[in-house]
C-alpha cells in the first residue's frame, strides 16, 4: 500500500497552485501539482484524488510535472481533471490516462436566435431535440453502419461524415484536429468494439452526457465573443458526448493487453488501472492507432449529433435559422505535441484525461478565423447552473501543456446526491428557474443535480487566475437534455 | 441479506462483493454488476452464452471476466442475472452466463470494469472484493 497523500503534504507554490514534492514517496518521478483554492482543496479532502495524482507521477518517462486542473475528483488511475506529458522517445502511454470514454468532449454551436422570441416555443424545441436524439442507456441510432462504412468512420471521422451528406466543411474547420486523427487505423480496433458501435453513431449515451440549449448571458471578451459569434441573448447548443461502447471496449482490449505485458517491459505501477505500454512499442503503437481510430468515432457521433440538432431546429425556426458549430473540443485524449521542456522544444504523448486543450493565440493547431484569440475552450457547468466559453493562454501552454478544467467536477457521490435531492423535487427547482427538463429517469436527474459538483463559478476563477485560460463569455441553461 | 453493497465513490460506481468461496465470489460479482444498474426488462426468451477467460492472475480474472460480460451484454442488449461455474483456477474461467433481453438500464451504463482499488482476499472465511466500475 503506497502512502496515501494528506493535505498537508500540499505545499503552497503560488497563488492557487500546489505540489506534491518528488520527494513524498520514492517512485514519483517528477513533482505533482494541483491548481485549486481552499473550497476546492476541501472538496477532495475525503476522496483519492491526489494519490492518485502522486501515482500518476510515477509513469515511466513523465516529464516536468504531474498535473490536477481545480475539476479534480477521484477516478481510477488517473484522477479526473488529470494532464500528464511522457516523452514519445522513452516514455509510456497510458490507456487509463485518457479514460474508457476516448474522445469524450463537447461541442458548441451558436444560433442568431433572441431568448424573448422562445418563450413559447421552448417546449416544443425541447421536445423535438429530446425526439431527434437517442439518448438513453445502451439505445441504438437511426443510422446503422455496415463493417465497411464503419471503417471509413474510424478512419475519417467527421470528415467521412460530411461525406455522407451529414453537416458542412465548417464543422471540420471549427472542430479540433478538424475531426480527425490521421494515425487512426481501423484494422488495430478489435472486431468487439466494432461491434458495440456499429449502431451507436448519434446517440448520447447516460450519465453526465447531455444536450443543453442555452442563453448567452454575459460578454467578458468582445473580440472573443465575436469572433466565435456569440451574442448576449442570443441561444446556444451544447454537446457533451463521446465514443460510446466502441471505445469503451478499445480501452478494455488495451488494458488487458498491458497488464500482461508490464512484468515483461520491467514496468512497476503502484495502480494496475495505470497499466500502459512504451510509446514506441509494439503495443504502445496499435493503441495509439486504435485510440485514434475512437476518437474519430467520438468526433463522428458529435458531428451527426449536431446535424441532426440542426434539422430539429429547422424544423421550429425555419430553414434560414443557422446554427454554426463555435467548436469542438476532446477532454479524454491523447496527443502527440511539441512543448518546451526545460527550455527545450520536445515532442510528448500528452493524456488529458477529463482536461481540455487550450492553445493560446496563434497557434499553428487553431482555426485561422481564432488566431489572434486564441482557441475556444469550451466547459459545461451543471443543469443548474452557468456553462463557460474560455480561450487558450500562453501561459497555459507554459504551465499546463496547454490544458484547461474540463466541467465543474463532481463532489459528492451519485447515492449521496440522490440522497440530498429527489429527481421530481429537482425538476420542480430547475423548472422554476425557467429551465426545460426532457430526461425520463428521475433517478438519473438527481444524480447530476447541480449540488453534485464543485462550485463552476469556483473552478473557473481558479483556471484564470493562475491563467490556464481567459473568460470569454457566460451561458446559462435553458433546455436541459439528457439520457436514462 | 445481499451478497453485495455498494460503497460511496465520487464519479464511478464502486461495489463490495462477498462470496463463500472464489467461485461464488465471481458468481456474486456478476450478478451484482447487472443488479446496480437496475435492467429493464423485456419479453424474450432467456440467452445463455459460454465464455471461457484466461488471465495472468486472479484480479485480472475477475476484471476479465465481468468485461467479458459487459461486452455481450452491450452488444445483445440483455443483462445478466446468473452464472454456472464449470472450471475455476486462479487464471482460468470454464462458465455459463445467464442473461435475459433488456430495454435499457435504469440506472446508468457501465462503460467498464477497473483494476483500481482490485484486492481479492478471504476475510474470516469470507471471499471479498471491491470493484470500481467506470460509468
């Protein structure tokens, strides 16, 4: 049993940033440290969160510093809200670093349509996602894929997508990676995982998945704003979904193959869910090509997802109503990038895993039309309570390996908060502040109860003030979606 | 009473599984995978499937096997409600899993079975286990 970090191991380093010393426990390579205030340190004061931030410190060829964004909760492995760097050259790569839902992300699109025009129609466009969406537990899309079209999908992502005649070359320009991970290669993806997604393209899935129609509240950023195209008043969509059962068993395939391998590589891990393999492995390579192929999965299901949001939303506002994708972000992902090490340009895997990319201005990885804003960092609060629009810092990519939070972050436990709130009291409260609710389990609802998560307001004040990423705008919810 | 019980976990779901001996440990854990999920049923005709699992030790057994589980699960859409346990060693799993046709589960989905927090010890002649599950 390894020594379980305390807070008061944490030592102060600046203005909410924290560390854990190399020297706390023998196997940390390099340092881990957490951006937080007290609230948030409090938060996790009772869970594994930052154990599991020392053992992600011990992954072989991991450099500079362990990383918490101020979302840290407890996972498995790694802890949500976890970035860490391991050098391509002698390094590993970690499946349980970018978590079982590869490519779990968010995309925004923004629409021209003023609040104080929906009063009356908002129930029916509540109503009409809520139908054009498949959004429950284990439900299949309305597009099946046969084996080859799957491929294609693996391979092409969004792109294959647009193809088909689903969204526009602009969700692709607006989209990281421009939807897809060229080193994807489909024939790495066992035929299982092929299996639980062939029919799941479109569909949100349950949990904190959703679908949320939301208010552009306040600007803090004009050029920002504008450039993404948001307006105070104006309606907004966001996505948050992933890879569904087809990464799942991806990251279930590699797992296994990793645990058996570890004696062989001379690989010790204080957490077998940190199982992982040397980059430039064998094994260490398929599954980067497998991950890829997920992710591309995960950036199909977002795109046809926002295809099929605009059809319904035609459908209530007319054909000239334009909802334009703002962006799409991963917050479960693995990259190859350049950062500077030591005032060295070197290239890394970089896992983010419940942690999104946030490049500054100018950089080469951003759309043209954000380059002097820097990229769309996009975080969902909770049903209750303000989502934000950030952008990419220098600093961030200093400090962080360009990462931002990836949501508020659980606090409590889904049996604790159905404990504290009932799915029908909850609807009520969230209803009453003009918030339309479409989810069939109540159960499900008081799971993701604003009361489950860390303080928004809190976690975003602690991004910009160590400057991960800079405000841009506010939204609030106002039709709330989920699965269940 | 329950040969299983949840523990509190802040994101994923986690359980404690007891058993009176390893075979009816995985037989428990199996079951209690499906029942925390709450299955919705619906009419059909009971699906059995053989599945015979190989891993480097009894941890890595008992994180395959209920995957093993959850992949036929999610790509027959039916949950599980039994096991009959053929042949058992440490690394070695001979069974029979018992599954009927569902809708959807009320709860949530599992996404997958973790090796995090996975001891498997006897306990005053007790077989236990706690097993995170990501969801």
């Amino acid at each position: 049993m390894k020594k379980e970090v305390k807070v008061s191991d944490l030592v102060k380093i600046d203005e909410n940033t924290y560390e854990i010393p190399k020297s706390f426990r023998e196997d940390m390579k390099v340092p881990a440290r957490l951006f937080a205030n007290k609230e948030i340190i409090e938060d996790i004061l009772t869970d594994k969160s930052l154990s599991q931030l020392a053992n992600v410190s011990t992954l072989p060829g991991i450099q500079k510093v362990a990383l918490a964004m101020p979302d840290i909760h407890q996972g498995y492995g790694f802890p949500i809200g976890g970035v860490a760097a391991m050098s391509v050259e002698d390094g590993v790569i970690s499946p349980g670093g970018i978590g079982y839902d590869i490519n779990c992300g968010i995309r925004l699109l923004s629409s021209d349509i003023k609040v104080e025009d929906t009063k009356n129609i908002i129930e029916d466009l509540a109503t009409a996602l809520f139908n054009v969406i498949p959004s429950g537990v284990g439900q299949g899309g309305k597009l099946k894929l046969s084996v080859d079209e799957l491929d294609k999908v693996l391979l092409n992502g969004a792109k294959y997508m647009v193809e088909q005649g689903y969204g526009n070359q602009d969700d692709l320009e607006f989209c990281e990676s421009n939807g897809c991970l060229k080193n994807a290669n489909p024939e790495m993806v066992s035929e299982r995982a092929k299996k639980r997604g062939a029919d799941q393209l479109g569909t949100l899935g349950s949990g904190n998945h959703f679908l949320e129609v939301q208010v552009v509240e306040e600007i803090f950023d004009e050029a920002a704003a504008k450039a993404f195209d948001l307006k105070v008043g104006n309606l907004v969509v966001m996505i948050h979904c992933g890879s569904r059962g087809l990464g799942h068993q991806v990251c279930t395939d590699y797992v296994k193959v990793m645990v058996k391998k570890l004696p062989e590589w001379g690989i010790k891990l204080p957490d077998r869910e940190l199982a992982c393999a040397p980059f430039k492995s064998q094994e260490g390579q398929d599954y980067f090509s497998a991950m890829a192929s997920a992710a591309n999965f995960a950036w199909a299901n977002r795109h046809l997802i926002g295809a099929n949001v605009r059809t319904a939303w035609q459908n209530i506002f007319g054909k000239d109503a334009i909802l334009k994708t703002v962006y799409d972000v991963a917050h479960n992902i693995g990259k190859v990038e350049a950062h500077k090490i030591d005032g060295v340009n070197m290239e890394v895997v970089v896992h983010r895993k419940g942690a999104t990319r946030a490049f500054p201005p100018h950089h080469p990885e951003i759309p043209h039309a954000y380059q002097q804003v820097g990229q769309p960092v996009l975080i969902p609060g909770t049903m209750g309570t303000s989502s934000y629009i950030l952008t990419g810092t220098e600093k961030g990519l200093e400090v962080s390996f360009g990462s931002s939070c990836h949501g508020a972050g659980r606090r409590l436990s889904r049996t604790e908060a159905k404990r504290k709130v009932q799915g029908p009291e909850l609807r009520k409260q969230l209803e009453a502040k003009g918030i339309t609710v479409r989810c069939d389990s109540n159960a499900e609802l008081a799971e993701e109860a604003p009361i489950a998560y860390k303080d928004i307001e809190n976690v975003i004040d602690v991004v910009v003030s160590v400057g991960l990423a800079k405000k841009v705008a506010r939204v609030r919810p106002y039709a709330v979606i989920k699965g269940g | 009473m329950e040969n299983f019980e949840l523990i509190p976990h802040t994101a994923d779901l986690k359980i404690k599984v007891f058993g009176k001996n390893k075979q009816e440990l995985f037989r428990n854990a199996l079951i209690a995978m499906f029942k925390i999920i709450k299955p919705e049923y619906i009419e059909g005709e009971e699906k059995k499937f053989d599945v015979m699992v190989d891993s480097p030790d009894i941890e890595a057994l008992l994180v395959d096997f209920l995957s093993e589980a959850l992949y036929l699960s999610d790509a027959n859409s039916i949950a599980f409600k039994d096991a009959q346990i053929h042949e058992f060693t440490d690394k070695s799993i001979v069974a029979t899993i018992i599954g009927f046709p569902i809708k959807s589960f009320e709860v949530v989905e599992i996404k997958a079975v973790t090796y995090h927090d996975l001891s498997i010890k006897e306990v005053n002649g007790v077989w236990q286990t706690e097993i995170v599950f990501d969801i």
